[in-house]
C-alpha cells in the first residue's frame, strides 16, 4: 500500500476530515451543531470564504491571523489537520483498504476530539464515547480482537476505571477520575479488546505520574492540578492501538 499517489490522497482526504475535527472541537463543548452554521472567525464573527478553510494552508497562507481583524488563529487548527492526515496515510499504508483501517481511523479521529477537549476543557464528552463503544463494538464482530475480547474490553476498561474512581474517592473525599474517563476507557475496551485495554491503562498512568512529577519538580503545579487524566488515556490508548499488540508479544516472550 506504499503507492504514492494513493498515500497522498489519503493525506488530503485526512487534512479535510481533520478540519472538521476542529469544527467538532471547538463546538461540542459549546453544546454548538456541528454541521451549522458555515465557520466563522470566534473575534469579528464574519464567515469564512473557501480559501481561508483549505486545511493547513490557509494557516501558512494568513500568516496564523484573521484576515480581517487580525485576531491569531489558534496553532490547533493547522496542528490537528496536519496530524489527522499524517494518521490516515500512517494508517492506509500499515493496515490497507478494509474494515481495520476503517475501525482504527475513526478510534484515532475520537481519540484526537478526545484528548483536545479534555486539555482545554477538562471535559469527555458522550457523544464521542457513547457512540464510540457501540461503533468499537459492532466492528469487532470483523476485526481483531473479536466480539468476546471487546465485550470483555468494555467491562474491564469501564468497569475497572470505575471501582478505581469509586475507590479513590471513598479514600480521599474528592474526585480523582470522572465519569467521561470511565466512558472513554470502555470506548477503548471495545475498539482494542481487554488486553490492550489494560496496557492503555497502564501507558496512561505511567505518562501522567512522569508529567506530573516533572510539573511539581519543575514547580508548575501539583499533582493535582496535573493534566486531565482523559489526555493521558488518550496517548495511551493512541500507542497501543500502533504498538500494543507488539509490546505484549514482546513482554509474553518473558513468561
Ligand atoms: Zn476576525
């Protein structure tokens, strides 16, 4: 699948999937409509022309201003666009046309809405999980790991994160892990399957325990004000969708 010119226009299709991930998070957490009305500048409110929605080079070509009101235009924008298409020719080169690529495309796409709302907003919301599980579930009917593994991906993931979260907060009188982490790791269990469910889980607390040592060691913060723990899960489960399957095979060698 290394032909070029099919590597490219999977490139350009992802940038175009990834402007409308933009669209989705800058909406949703406004409870917005995603589909209306056209975009608009967030400063002056006039509507954007086609040149300036063209992804990633209508950034380069505006020089990361409002053409009008001058306003800076987030570096999210050409970011998320440039790594959507990144994924889905990452993606059409590894995988190929099929079902897989299709399931692994649109887990990557909710992971990247995921974890950019959840930096911003601290929020998970459940029209990306809900749907996600049910989605993650229906296509693992056709693809690894298979409905079992899924279905007992979704309890393990929810289910654990949740008596986690339960216990935390019987412990410590306070709210450690929200529901939206709860949802969003039954999302996983049901794209991945349990096991890689579990090395999510794992990816992601041992990412968030090194930043949040180095944010209080820097003193840019405490632990508890350390990042959302939905971004974490969302690298987590990011790495062991590409690699996961490898680093069990690796680590069962051990045993
Ligand atoms: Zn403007």
């Amino acid at each position: 699948m290394t032909d070029p010119f099919a590597l490219t226009f999977a490139a350009l299709f992802g940038a175009l999937i990834g402007s409308f991930l933009n669209v989705c998070i800058h909406r949703l957490p406004r409870g917005a409509s995603i589909v209306w009305p056209a975009s608009a500048c967030p400063g002056c409110r006039r509507e954007l022309s086609w040149y300036e929605n063209v992804p990633i080079f209508s950034y380069a070509f505006l020089g990361g201003r409002c053409r009008t009101c001058k306003m800076a235009i987030s570096m999210r924008y050409p970011l998320i666009e440039a790594l959507t298409a990144a994924m889905f020719a990452a993606g059409w080169w590894y995988y190929g046309p099929g079902p897989l690529l299709a399931s692994r495309l649109i887990f990557g796409c909710a992971l990247i809405v995921l974890f950019a709302i959840d930096l911003e907003h601290h929020l998970l919301p459940n029209v990306i999980t809900l749907p996600g599980t049910v989605i993650g579930f229906m296509f693992s009917f056709v693809n690894p790991p298979g409905w079992k593994d899924a279905l007992i991906g979704i309890l393990v993931g929810g289910g654990g994160l949740f008596l986690i979260a339960e216990g935390y907060y019987r412990i410590r009188h306070e709210e450690g892990l929200g529901m939206g982490d709860v949802k969003m790791l039954a999302m996983v269990g049901a794209f991945l399957g349990w096991q890689l469910t579990l090395l999510t889980l794992m990816l992601a607390s041992f990412a968030g325990t090194i930043i949040g040592v180095g944010m209080i060691a820097t003193g840019r913060g405490t632990m508890k004000y350390a990042l959302p723990f939905g971004t974490f899960l969302a690298i987590g489960a990011a790495v062991a969708s590409a690699v996961g399957q490898g680093m069990l095979d690796w680590y069962l060698r051990f045993w």
